[in-house]
C-alpha cells in the first residue's frame, strides 16, 4: 500500500511547509506526529532532506512541543545567509485556534537542530479574532512581510498583514484581504484561510491558500491580483485542487528558482498502521491567459514510468490522456475492485467505491498519475486527487466520449 514516490513517514503527517534548498539539497518541513498514525494537539515539525523533489528522507523532529508550546502548528522558514529562522504557530490548550507565532533558529545548516526564540507575533485584540495561525513570510523588496490567516467573529475570513526590518520586531499593518463566507460567487472562501501564502508567478501576484468553513476543510483556492505595501487587492478567483484529497499546499522555489507548489494528500494511510497521510508530487506553477496552472515537476518526469493505456502499471506510472480521443478510462486493481475515470459534458469524474470526485474539463490532455494507493489527475491547470485500491492495469472502459458538449 505505500506509494514509491509519494512522500510519507512513519506515523501521521499533514501539512507540508518550510521548503527550502541550501547546498544544493533540498529540505522540507512538515507537521508530524511521531509514532502514532493519529493526529494529536502536540505535533511537531518533521524534517526530510534530499537531493531532489522526489528523493527526500526523513530526518526525524525538527521542532517539538515544549517551552511553552502545547503544539507546534504550520508555519514557514527564512534563510539570510548563514542563519535560517522559522517562523511557526505556537498553540496551547485549551483554546488552539487562537495561536501566536513564534520564532526557532537553526544551530547550522544542516537545519537538524533548532533553538527555540521568543513569541514575536500575538492576535490584534481590536479584532476579536476566533482563529490565528499559519504564519507566511518573506521578503518584499528589502521589507519583511508576514501574512497570518485569522477568522474574525462574523464569519469574515481575514489576511492579517505585519513588516519588519529585522525579523524580530514585527509591526500590524492591518487587513490585508478579507471575504465573508456568504460570498459564493464565483466560489466559496470560507471562514478562515489556511496556510495564506504570497507567491510572484509571471509577473502576477497570487495568493494561495485553504478553505476553512464549518469546522472541516474544503479545498484549496487562488486570487491573483496586486500586492502592495501590505494590501492585496483581488482581480481574479480560482480553484487549484478539487476533492476532499488535496489540502494545505504549501508554495516554495525549487533549486533553478522556479515557484512549485506540494500538497497534503488526505485519507491517504497504511492499513497496517504505520504511516498516515502523503505529499502530492511536486507541481510547477505558470499564468496562463491570467489562470493560475499546475504543471508536473521535472523530478517527477524522471522518476514516473510513462505508460500507454492497456499496459500494465508498475510502480509509480504516468500516463497522458485525452479525454476526447481516448474515451473513459477504468483501473483494474488486485482486489478485484476498479475505479473508472469519465469524461461527462463539462467535468472528469473519478468514481471509487461508490462515490464520484469531480473537475472542470478543458480542451486538451491530462496527466494522471497511478503510485500505489494515490491518483493524482492534473487538468486545465488544477489538480484532482483521491484515494484508489492498488492498480495493476489502467485500461479504456469501452465507452467513448466525443467533443465537449457547449
């Protein structure tokens, strides 16, 4: 059951955060639960390294509960130099949705042992915040920029913004952004937004983050617009990854500099009760025609198996398919059970175990990815994940679909 390039860890794993390349190696934080396959208040930050995207293995804790922290909550890292610096959501009980933000640093750069500093960053009280959490920060020329996602009491989800000159002194600057949870239109934002994170894609401004609503999360979503001295105004919303799968992504630059993109699989877990929870393939991120798109990562092409319908998956596989020209597609598995792939007027529709996982179909071809218990489908720019039974063949399920209907 455990996929051979999807990144997982003995015991439970969810979001991924704090990807950085120093010495040409590649580091990756996330939160992590040694030991239990059970998420629990006192996660830590879990560390893997390696010399690509695909290549990372676990080094163990990172940052752990203690001093102060009942739970150490998503966050981000900043390298100036010789010094990284993390900047992670403190929590303590009984109320962990109000969390602060506090600073760990690096004794080396190796990133294996970390100091933990002060609480720089406290909730605004003049706005009666019911949630704070997942601190983003960089760079904005020469001004540090900090993007925390609060909920405010009347269901409006809120971007809080602060600047800092040194990384220790952080100052409000207010609002950066803010929707309220009624606004459906063209799609839902939820209540609060998780894991907010700035990132500059062909010369836009994006802002990618996770919806929070009644307690659960629904997906994750983009705006592009303009960023300027702590405000983003909007222009455009879009969804970036459908069903219940892929949540919590977390935006970095790979080693040539190019803005990439990792999310958290859920549902994904060993029934054997080893591990719990995956790390979707790397995705390249581009503008197209003003949309945010999601392309494969170079260390993924070289790592997956290419294979044509009909042919027998082996291991981490890829295949290329056109809905129009290839009609539906049906995996074979070896339990006997199967899961199909449709191509339905204007969706794809994964049906697994009864249920159907849908998004938006567009001309042209998608790239789906069978490694192990994980489908990945990328389409149109956005991602569909789900949880599948193990794959032998991937093969036409006799049906045919022809031009999308307008």
């Amino acid at each position: 059951m455990r996929p051979e390039v999807h990144f997982t860890a003995d015991g439970w794993i969810n979001d991924p955060h704090g990807f950085v390349v120093i010495d040409g190696e590649y580091h990756a934080f996330f939160q992590y639960v040694p030991g239990s396959t059970e998420w629990e208040t006192g996660i830590h930050w879990g560390h893997a390294v390696g010399p690509d995207l695909l290549s990372l293995a676990l080094r163990g804790s990172a940052i752990e509960p203690g001093d102060g922290d009942d739970g150490v909550w998503t966050g981000s890292i900043v390298s100036t130099g010789s010094t990284s610096t993390a900047f992670y959501t403190s929590v303590t009980v009984p109320d962990t949705q109000m969390g602060r933000v506090r600073v760990a640093t690096a004794s080396d750069r190796t990133l294996m042992t970390w100091r933990k500093g002060p609480v720089v960053v406290d909730a605004p009280d003049e706005l009666g915040l019911t949630a704070f959490r997942d601190p983003f920060v960089f760079n904005d020329d020469g001004t540090w920029r900090m993007l925390v996602g609060g909920a405010m009491p009347d269901g409006v989800a809120a971007l809080l913004s602060y600047s800092s000159a040194d990384l220790g002194t952080w100052r409000f600057d207010g609002v950066a952004a803010s929707r309220p949870a009624s606004a459906r239109t063209p799609l839902a934002t939820g209540e609060l937004w998780e894991c907010p994170q700035l990132v500059r894609v062909d010369g836009h401004d994006v802002l990618v983050f996770s919806v929070w609503a009644e307690d659960t999360g629904h997906g994750t979503v983009y705006a592009s617009g303009r960023w300027s001295a702590g405000r983003f105004d909007v222009a455009q919303w879009g969804v970036l990854a459908f069903g219940p799968s892929p949540y919590a992504p977390t935006v970095y630059h790979d080693a040539d500099g190019h803005p990439c993109i990792t999310f958290w699989l859920r549902d994904v877990a060993d029934p054997g009760g080893t591990w719990a929870g995956a790390h979707s393939l790397p995705w390249r991120l581009s503008v197209i025609g003003g949309s945010l798109h999601l392309t494969l990562h170079d260390d993924a092409e070289r790592r997956l198996r290419p294979i044509g319908l009909d042919e027998v998956v082996g291991g981490a596989s890829v295949i290329r398919w056109d809905p129009a020209a290839d009609g539906d597609l049906e995996g074979i598995t070896t339990t006997g059970a199967s899961w199909s792939l449709r191509a339905v007027a204007d969706e794809l529709r994964v049906e697994v175990d009864g249920r159907n996982l849908t998004m938006p179909r567009h001309d042209g071809e998608a790239v789906l990815v069978i490694d192990g218990p994980i489908l990945e489908l990328a389409h149109g720019g956005a991602l569909l994940a789900a949880v599948v039974p193990i794959t032998t063949v991937v093969r036409r399920s006799g049906s045919h679909v022809g031009r999308r209907q307008p």
